[in-house]
C-alpha cells in the first residue's frame, strides 16, 4: 500500500519565531497543504518526531526512515514548525524533489521575540503543576512538554538566558542549509510579501493581502489555552483513576 499520496512539494526551514505560522497560512492560501505542528499533535504524530529529535540531539540519529516519514506525512506536501524544524537536513535528504524556504528574521528581533514567547513556556513548564500533568496525561501534554524541551536543548542547551548560544545556533541553522543547491532553496523574510515566494513555487500571485500572524500577544494566548486543556486533561484523568479505584475497592469489598 502507497503511503505517499502526495508528492513532497517544499520543506519550511526556518527556526521557530520565524513567521512560520503567517507562512503556513499563505501556502494554504496557495493551494498547498502544511504538515505543520498542530497537524502533528491532533494527528498523534508529535511523540514520533520528538523522539527522531532526541536521537538528533544524541548525535544517534541517522538518515531518516523514508517509509516512516511518507506514512506520517503522505496526505502533505509541505513540512513546517517544530520540532521538524530541527531536521530540516535530515528531512531535505529524504526529499531531494523538495524546495526548501529559508524564512529567517533579524536576529536582534528573534531573540526578543524568543524571549517574550518561549522562554516563558518553558520556564512554567518546569512549574509542579505542569510536570504532574504530564505524568497524568500523556497523550496531549507530555508530547507538547516533550517538543518544549528539545526545542529549548536544540536552541540554548536548554538556557534561554544564554542570548549568545541562541545567536550561534541560529546563524548556524541558516548556514547549514545554505550549503543546498541553490535552485533548491529561497532565503525569505515574510515582510517581502507574495512575489517572491510565489515565484519560487512557480504559483500565481494572490489577488488578496499576505497577513501577518502569531503575534507575541497570539502565541501567549495560545499558550494559555493550552495550558488550560492540558491542567483540565489531568484533572479529568486523575478523576477517572480515583474513581476506577474506588470502584475495584468496593467491588473488592
């Protein structure tokens, strides 16, 4: 059985905080359909390539499992976000036919707006609270926590304070990829709008605006609704421990 169904189209290269969602957003509007982080944690893929990232980050990883990756990504044509955002050699290997977008950002702006969006997340998910959700919910929050923490090792080593070490992995992302062909590849800021990227895809040019989103202010507020599901999860699969053992309890009796 064929897992690929459709071909593999462009690969979103860009770190996180690099417009990527804004981004995501315009590809649909293109006729193109993004394998992107939500994508992966409604589908229950996100353990999967949290996992391919820690063997990454153990320097275990070796080329990708082609057949894995197309069952995982084959109703898609596009990859984006995290924690694929840190595969991306390893995902322009296994999908030579693919474009890559190098979206990038003024670094001076990336590290603040790392400062103001993940920084935080990652410190609240060191909060008891959290960590106790993880243990009691496994199928929503501990793959997000999970993607948290690897992101923040790939980024920092884990130290967000450490704005030189964020800066160096940064610039050595972008250099990394910048060794591609360069047919292969477009370095992208968002504010250049359609006319680039669409030439690059070979796509006509929308006859509407190229918006902006995931602000700051819209990823903090995400955050918190998240946070919100996966405090309720827990609570809800506590509940349903505590009362499953009452009820052996009692039939026990």
């Amino acid at each position: 059985m064929q897992s690929r169904r459709k071909p593999m189209r462009l690969i979103v290269g860009g770190m996180p905080k690099t417009s990527t969602v804004s981004i995501t957003s315009a590809l649909c509007v293109l006729g193109i359909s993004p394998y992107d982080y939500f994508t992966r944690l409604e589908s229950g893929h996100l353990s999967q390539w949290n996992r391919m990232l820690e063997a990454k980050l153990q320097k275990s990883l070796g080329p990708l499992d082609k057949s894995t990756v197309d069952r995982l990504t084959g109703d898609f044509d596009c990859i984006s976000d995290a924690p694929c955002s840190f595969l991306i050699e390893e995902l322009a290997e296994a999908f030579p036919e693919a474009k890559v977008l190098l979206n990038g950002r003024e670094v001076t702006s990336w590290l603040l707006s790392i400062e103001k969006t993940l920084q935080p997340s990652f410190q609240a998910d060191q909060q008891w609270y959290y960590c106790a959700a993880r243990l009691l919910d496994p199928g929503f929050t501990q793959p997000i926590m999970d993607c948290d923490a690897l992101a923040a090792r790939a980024l920092c080593d884990a130290d967000y304070t450490d704005k030189k070490k964020l800066e160096e992995r940064f610039q050595e992302h972008y250099q990394s990829l910048k060794t591609l062909e360069a047919s292969r590849i477009l370095e992208y800021h968002v504010e250049e709008g359609w006319e680039p990227l669409c030439a690059f895809l070979g796509l006509p040019i929308p006859n509407r605006p190229f918006l902006r989103e995931n602000s700051a202010r819209e990823l903090q507020e995400a955050g918190r609704k998240s946070s919100r599901w996966a405090l309720f999860n827990a609570t809800r699969n506590a509940l349903l421990a505590v009362s499953a053992l009452i009820l052996a309890y009692w039939a026990m009796a």
